[in-house]
C-alpha cells in the first residue's frame, strides 16, 4: 500500500529491491551511524578512536607511550609501544590475518571476551574498521618479535597481503596511518590544534603514559612538538584549567580509587573538583579515557555523592539550610572532572557521548562519598566557604522561582505591542515553545501555522546586535535585546536565572539563506555569551526550514539546499506530469500550511539542538570571540587560514 502511494508500480518492491551491503559499503553509506555525520567532529572523532586503541594498550599496562603526529599531506599516524596487533591467520578464516580481520569486518576486536582488556574504550568493535572504510589511504605496521610487518588499504579494500618487510630488532607496538577520504568529508581538513588539545587530554586521563606531539603544519598557534606526562593526572588538568581564578578552596577535592579493592570488580575512579566564584561550573566526564560529553551514570553517581556530602556535613555543623541545596545548585560554580575505567561499558551510541552502565553509579557514588566526607573533615576552612557559597546559592534559586509566579503575567502585559510578542495560552514553562522570527512578515505566516496553546512567537527586526562587537552599554538600550529578554523572562549575564525561563524551547526560525544564517549566528552569540546556561540546559534550537518547494501532480517535497533540489530534480518525484519548482525568498513567503508542515509542526518539522562540544574548557569561547569579537584582524586571520576549504556556492 506504501509503495502505491508513493507513485510506484504494485510490482515494482520485491525481493531483489533488498539490498545486502558489505560492512565496509555500509560503514561509507551512513558513516553517521558509526561516528555521528560526515562534519568536523566526525572527522576528529576518527583519530580518536584510534588513539584510543593504543590507550588501551597504555592502561592495561603494556604501552609506555603513544605517538601522534599530523603530516603536511593530512595523514595522521599514531603509534605505540604496545603488544601489536595479533598478526596469525584468524581462526575462524585462515586465509585472512587477524590484522585484516580487525580493520575490514565490523564487529571484530580483541575487547569483547575481557581476557586481553580488563577495561578498554572500544568495545563495539567498529572503530578500526570505520576508520579504515572513510580513508582513503590507511597503512598498518606491527612490531613483534623483533620483526616488521605491514599491510595497506583504500576506503576499507585491501591493497595487498599481510608482508613481512624487515627485521625490527628494537622496535614493538603498531603505527596505523590514515588519510581521511574526501569524497566523505569534502574539503575539511584535520586540525592541528584539535589534535593537540586531544593529545594532552588523553594524558591527563592516565598518568601513566607519555604521549608525544608532532605536527608538520603551521598553524601560527599549535607547537610543532609536545611531551605530555602528568603524575597529578586530573588534579594537574583542573588546575591548569582554571588558571588563577579565585577557589573556595586552595586544592582541588581530588583523589582516585581503585574497584577491584572496594567492590572486587576490575576499574577505578578519578576525580578533582572546586568552586569558583570567577567563572561558570562545568563537568568533563570520562569513561576508559573516551569523552561522556553528554554524562551518563558515573557522573550521575559523582554529583550524587558530592550533594549527600555536603548535607551531611551541613548537619553536622548545625546548618539546616543545607538540606535545601541540589544538583543545580553544586553546578553553580563547580568546576569537576570525572574519569572511570570499567569493565564492559554500555554507551549510547557508537560516538559514545554518554555512558549508560546502571553498576557505574553506584560504584562512583559509593567511592567518591567516603573520601569526600573525610576532605570535608580534614580542611573546615575549606568545606565552611563552599558550603556558605551553596547555601547562597539555593536560596536565590529559591527566591527566584517564588518571583517566578507572576513573572508570566508581567512580561505578557509588557510586550502586548504590535508585531512583538504573540504568546501561548500556556500558563506553565511545560511544552511551550519561543520561536524568534525575522520580521513581521515571518510572523505573520507563523500565526497562522503555530499551535497557539504552545507555540508563541517573537519577530524582530533585522539582525540583531552583536553583543561580542558592541558597547555594555549598548546591550541594555538596544530595543530587540530588551524584547527577547522580556519575553524570556530572564535578565542578560549575571542577572541570568534559569529558574525564570517562561518558555521549555528557545527555537530560532530564519529564512534559509546566508542573511537568515547570518541572524542566526548572531543570536546563537548572544545566548553562548549573556545566556550560556540556557543552552546547557538544552533549550536551545535552531529551525529548519525548507528552501525549495517541488511539486509533480499531488506529489509534494520540500528539500533544504541546492544539492538535494537537483537530486530531486535529476530522479524525479514520482508523480505525473512537469516538476515544479518554488523556491522560497523568505518565511515570509511560505503559506501557514506549509510553514506547519515543514518547520513548526513537533510531528513533522527537524529541529536542530544547539549544544557545546569543547575538547577542553573554554575552546568555544575563544572561537566565537576570535569569529564575532571586537578584533577584526581575528576573522582576517580565520578566513586566511580556512579559505581554501570553502566551496563554491550556487545561490
């Protein structure tokens, strides 16, 4: 029945319509399956996984070291000192080695049964051989007993046998060189100092290993060569983070503890936290030295111990307010890094952004708790000036969710304007929705295409302010900024409350062409720099509205660039009769009905979540002040650095 639907004949979808695809066809189909996209962090995302092979290889104690090196031609090589990848015919199929089983079969990898790897960040079994399918040139060598043995690929496809190539009487470990294939990434290019800040994080993660730096390309910024070693580990990491930024204490809470001692099982955790008044909190949280951008158990169980912690020290001093405090409130301020090691993980994903092993937060939680307790003990001084500090902080927040009760009704009578603020009926934050709109003339197809019981709306006019490029006291005058801060409910910076927040999603709807990316860039600088917990909280989103229109007889599609328009145009719709093309100028332009359809409506419409990934604190904030700030010669220096990447554009 679909498929007539569709346009397609009855017996048009049998059975030679199944397709089977090779792991390695699969892997260049939908890389986003296997490393989340085709874009820059994807691209990154490939020179992790393999390092982090060799870190497992460092933590379970048979690498020393680990080498990673940018070439000027865009490969990268990461070598190590470890065991080598097995070598021998595999026993399942002796005609292959267990090498070019590992990097051309999915689901293949010494990290599965647990007896070569008590704890290791690959564990899906995908990582070598995803690499090697989304290159274009990938060469392995392997040091073992003294010999040396190397094999090629290209975009997964074996170039040759395994060959024996000389003798290697000092040598052990494996070197894998790669060069990401730019029929999947495009022009994007391998950073150097995204690398770099890679390299030195992973050595933070564990103390025991040197890694070592080098680099061929001159990014004015990035040293050519690097030794990271850190017998403080995390500790040595937070410091260095947060420079000389004033503390509530004088050292980190900081310290390790092993699981096979506590709780019989192979892992440990490592932690190091303080509270700043200087700067807003943030966690990092690791699991087997592979980033948990998105949290997970362990940090669930980290925070867990630290908030029962701080109550029950607050008891003991007599201090009832601290039973007021919560997770919200230790954010504020609190600067952590978390790093487990465990012993078959579960993430989400194969990206691995968040970990979701349930035993995790119950092992963290457990071991974290004791030792805080005792720091608490130990150093009074200390835990009485975080603990005044949280105090504080819970109850302003409970001071401003009281305020908050009429707060909708004032701001509602404040901006009843023509062409400002068209409000929900929703007398709660819960599943309501903001959309900023450029423009009356957006606003008004919005009108008609919104759910008025959730949906509001916020035209404005033009772009906006750049808040990075103007005056402070331009902020505070500027007529569009005050509107959205009064719809918002929330004050700019310091005076930022997200308790206030009168609206669940923050959604900015643009035209879908360089001004409306443009506005949009512009906004998104506003709330990273006057509003950055809003976008923590993922509140944050951007629309995605349609381009182009094509219709052939009742057949309708909408489709988002010139790429897909002309691939449309190039198969047909299945409809009948000549393809028509509509392309959209603007919002404006689009009928309440298809501005529902393809941009407003939760059923049907994309939204696109605007987040923070920094490698390390503070990468983001340097970039959006290198691109948006007061310093044109920055972007000069951007654009000279990154032109030759850009595409032509057809517009």
């Amino acid at each position: 029945m679909s498929d007539l639907l569709s346009g397609g004949s009855p017996d048009s979808y049998n059975a030679s319509s199944i397709q089977v695809l090779e792991d390695m066809e699969h892997v260049r189909l939908r890389p986003g399956m296997y490393i989340g996209g085709k874009d820059d962090r994807a691209l990154h995302h490939m020179v992790a996984e393999i390092i982090d092979n060799s870190m497992d290889e460092a933590v379970a104690g048979h690498a020393t070291w680990i080498e990673v090196e940018l070439h000027a031609n865009g490969h990268v090589t990461v070598r190590d000192n470890g065991r080598g990848i097995p070598i021998g015919p595999h026993p399942k199929d002796p005609t292959k080695s267990a090498l070019e089983i590992v990097f051309c079969t999915l689901n293949a990898g010494g990290k599965f049964s647990g007896d070569s790897y008590s704890t290791s960040g690959g564990l899906h079994g995908v990582g070598s051989s995803v690499v090697n399918a989304l290159s274009d040139h990938l060469r392995v060598e392997v040091a073992q007993n003294k010999e040396l043995f190397a094999m090629e690929f290209s975009r997964g496809v074996p170039q040759g046998k395994l060959e024996k190539i000389g003798a290697a009487p000092n040598r052990r470990g494996t070197s894998v060189t790669f060069h990401p294939d730019a029929d999947i990434f495009g022009p994007l290019q391998l950073k150097p100092g995204r690398l770099f800040k890679m390299a030195r994080s992973k050595a933070y993660l564990f103390s025991g290993v040197e890694i070592r730096w080098k680099t061929d390309i001159d990014d004015g910024e990035t040293p050519a060569t690097a030794t990271f070693k850190f017998p403080g580990g995390l500790s040595d990491y937070l410091n260095e983070t947060l420079g000389g930024s004033t503390t509530y204490s004088d050292t980190p809470f900081a310290g390790n503890v092993s699981f096979t001692e506590k709780f019989g099982v192979p892992g440990k955790v490592e932690w190091a936290i303080n509270w700043t008044p200087a700067r807003d909190g943030f966690i990092q949280s690791y699991c087997n030295t592979v980033p948990t951008p998105e949290g997970g158990t362990h940090e669930a169980g980290f925070w867990s111990a630290i908030l029962k912690g701080i109550k029950a020290y607050g008891d003991l001093t007599n201090n009832r307010k601290a039973g007021n405090i919560t997770r919200e409130d230790l954010t504020a301020g609190g600067c952590a890094l978390v790093s487990c090691f465990i012993r078959e993980p579960e993430f989400v994903g194969q990206t691995k952004d968040r970990l979701a092993t349930v035993d995790a937060q119950r092992m963290v939680d457990a071991a974290v708790r004791d030792h805080f307790d005792n720091w608490l003990a130990a150093d009074t001084k200390s835990a009485g000036a975080i603990l005044d500090f949280l105090v504080l902080r819970a109850e302003e927040r409970m001071r401003r969710k009281q305020e908050k009760e009429t707060a909708r009704k004032t701001a509602t009578k404040k901006l009843r304007l023509p062409g400002k603020l068209t409000d929900c009926s929703n007398k709660t934050r819960e599943g309501t929705e903001l959309f900023i709109v450029e423009g009356d003339s957006a606003g008004g197809s919005g009108k008609g295409a919104r759910d008025r019981k959730t949906q509001a709306l916020l035209p404005l006019k033009g772009k906006i302010l750049n808040v990075l490029g103007a005056a402070s006291n331009k902020l505070t005058t500027n007529a569009e900024i005050s509107d959205l801060c009064e719809a918002l409910g929330v004050g700019m910076g310091t005076r930022f409350n997200l308790d206030d927040l009168r609206y669940d999603k923050i959604i900015i709807m643009t035209d879908a062409d360089v001004d409306g990316a443009h506005i949009a860039s512009l906004l998104m600088t506003f709330f990273f720099t006057q509003m950055r917990p809003l976008i923590d909280a993922g509140h944050l989103y951007l629309a995605c509205p349609p381009l182009y229109r094509l219709t052939q007889g009742a057949k309708r599609i909408y489709v988002s660039d010139e790429a897909e328009k002309n691939k449309m145009l190039e198969k047909g719709l299945g409809g009948k009769g000549k393809i028509d093309l509509q392309r959209f100028k603007g919002l404006g332009e689009m009928d309440a009905a298809d501005l529902k359809s393809t941009t407003m409506d939760p059923a049907t419409r994309k939204l696109i979540r605007v987040t923070v990934a920094d490698i390390e604190p503070g990468e983001t904030a340097d970039l959006v002040e290198r691109l948006m700030g007061k310093k044109p010669e920055l972007r000069f220096a951007y654009i000279q650095e990154n032109a030759r990447f850009v595409e032509e554009l057809d517009v």
